[in-house]
C-alpha cells in the first residue's frame, strides 16, 4: 500500500499547483494583450488624479491606445444612440453611393450638429481633453466631429471586415500630432464588432500603407507586416463598456470588424489635433449650439480650440447626412 507522508502530499499538492499555474500563465500568453484601462473614482468624474492621467500617458505612449471606463452617464449616450440609429438606417439605404468605408457594412456618418443633441459629456468631454492635451499640448485643435456606425448585415449579405489600416494615410510627424476620441455608444464586443486595435504600432510610417489618400481604401498596412506584427503582438478586439472613451493614436493599425448581431454599433470619433498641427479642416454645427460652447468657454471649461463654420440650424439638418467617407477628410497640414 502506498502510504505518503503528509509532507509528501504537501510537495505533490505544490507541483501540481504548479503545474495548474504554468498552464494558466502560457493561456494568458496566448491570450493578446489588452489596453489599458482607467478606472476614475467617483471623485474623479471630471478630471483624472495624476496616478491615472499618468496610466492614461504611459499607454498611449507605449501603446498608441487607453481606454478610461465610467466616463459619460447612460441616459446621454442612449438618448444620442436612439437618433444615430435612424440616421443609420438612411445611410445605409443609400447603397453603393452612401459614405460607406471600405465595404458597405461600415458607415461614416456624423452626429446630428443641434443643440439637443450635443451634450457637453459627450462631445467636450473634460477628462478625453485633459488626456489629449497632456499628450499634444495645451488647448488641441478639435476639426472632426463624426462616427462609424458598423451595421448588422443586410438580408443575405456576409458581414465583412475592414482591411488593417492607418487613419494617417499620408506622410506625417514621427511624434503625437492626433488622437482620435472614440467614445462607443452601446458596448463593444467583438459580435457586434468591436474595433480591432493592433496596441503599439503608432509609431510607423506611410512606407507601411498601400493605397493613396483620397482613394476610398487608402491606408491599407502591407500584409507582411501584418504577419510579422501578428508574431510579436498581435491584436485584439477589446469589450469597451457602454460609458467609456478611447484615446487612439491617429497612426495606430485597426480595422472596423463585422457585426453580427442585429444590432446597430455606432462609435463616435473625434480627432484633437496638436495646436502646432496645421489642419484646416472646420466643424459644421447650427447654430443653437454657439451659447453651449460660449457658456462653456466664460467658466474657463472650453479646452480645446473649436474651430467651427456655423451654419443655420435648417442648413444644418438639411446637410449634416450628405458629408464624405472616412478618407475622403484630409487630415494633413496645410502647406
Ligand atoms: O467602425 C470601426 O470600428 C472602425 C472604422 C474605421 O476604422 C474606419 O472606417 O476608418
Ligand atoms: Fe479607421
């Protein structure tokens, strides 16, 4: 009869935990690595303490990409969601000549620019510009304001993904010159197609892209490089909570990704660009929205610059739905 000491069942009980943990540490390893995620405390609604503005610089440095959850209150974002899903849907009847980015399962498609619909928490958001200015300098440029709605398949149509791109599809600083600010307006996940984000490729270059700019897939990165990249680090679809911003390097690779659920996932995305950045580009808004932006600014709240052509509050409606594809904007500097 085999009879073990308790000290023997002590040592087989450790190896065999040690084992249980190996295993657990190569799935981890198998696993891509995450973003990194902020998590402000309630005291922190409106501006981050210096150890998360800290966490929040290191990632986009070192990663081209932080998420901070808890950021933006639900009934704002579902209110805003409810509309952009009806814009959506006339969007994505337009077909082949609707703003579709590089297949028809992906949608440019601005927020409605009207005072009702533009919430300070979510267009102005403190903390996404405490981020973006700690990164760029002090009072960014904000000259795009719109979104990307990744739409449930039409009947009898597979859900396609987008090739792995840059939005900086020309050539471009080799340091932080823009951040986009995505800020998702149901949870992400990879069924209704999260964004795939490849973290720590921000710092590459136009030799990487195939397409030129203008062309409606411009940006695309070379699929050897991909195969490299997938060796060393390879991406990832994150689950983004409902309430949360990203900050994403403008260089960074990413693809929007099929959704298949049956639900619309529309992210929005505004890029701050560094004060020294020459982009000429102008926001569009009626102009009901001037006394928020100007109440704004009299409480030293307003950031960022905002460069903005007002327009009537008709003119607006009748025009904010008839705007370009993703790369049809030119994001580079003037001359
Ligand atoms: O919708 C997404 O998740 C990303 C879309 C995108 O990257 C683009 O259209 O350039
Ligand atoms: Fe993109």
């Amino acid at each position: 009869m085999l009879v073990r000491s308790s000290f023997q069942i002590q040592r087989i009980a450790a190896r065999s935990f040690a084992t249980a943990a190996n295993t657990a540490t190569r799935i981890q390893l198998s696993q891509p690595r995450q973003p990194t995620v902020v998590k402000p405390t309630r005291d922190q609604l409106s501006l981050l303490d210096e150890r998360n503005l800290e966490r929040a610089v290191r990632a986009i440095h070192e990663d081209g990409l932080v998420v901070v959850e808890n950021v933006i209150s639900h009934d704002v974002i579902d209110r805003l969601n409810e509309k952009m899903i009806q814009d959506a849907l006339v969007l994505q009847a337009r077909g082949k000549d609707g703003p579709f980015n590089y297949n028809q399962g992906n949608l440019q498609q601005d927020p409605p620019p009207v005072a009702e619909h533009f919430h300070p928490s979510i267009f102005l958001n403190p903390i996404a510009t405490q981020i973006t200015s700690a990164i760029l300098g002090p009072k960014p440029k904000w000259t795009f304001c719109s979104a990307n709605a990744a739409m449930p398949p039409l009947p009898g149509a597979e859900p396609q993904r987008q090739p792995v791109h840059s939005d900086a599809d020309f050539a471009h600083p080799s340091h932080p010159f823009a951040l986009v600010v995505n800020v998702p307006l149901v949870t992400m996940r990879p069924e209704n197609g999260s964004t795939e984000v490849w973290l720590g490729t921000h710092t590459g270059n136009i030799t990487q892209q195939e397409g030129s700019h203008g062309d409606r897939a411009s940006g695309r990165i070379k699929e050897e490089l991909l195969k490299k990249q997938t060796e060393r680090d390879p991406p990832t679809q994150p689950i983004i909570p409902k309430g949360s911003i990203i900050v994403r390097d403008l260089r960074l690779w990413h693809a929007g990704m099929p959704n298949k659920t049956d639900q619309v996932r529309i992210m929005l995305a505004m890029i701050h660009f560094a004060s020294w950045y020459r982009n000429p580009m102008r926001l569009e808004f009626s102009d009901d929205i001037k006394p928020i932006i100007e109440n704004l600014d009299c409480q030293g709240k307003l950031e960022v610059q905002v460069p903005i052509e007002w327009a009537t509050r008709k003119r607006a409606l009748q025009s904010y739905l008839d705007r370009g594809f993703g790369n049809s904007y030119d994001f580079n500097q003037a001359l």
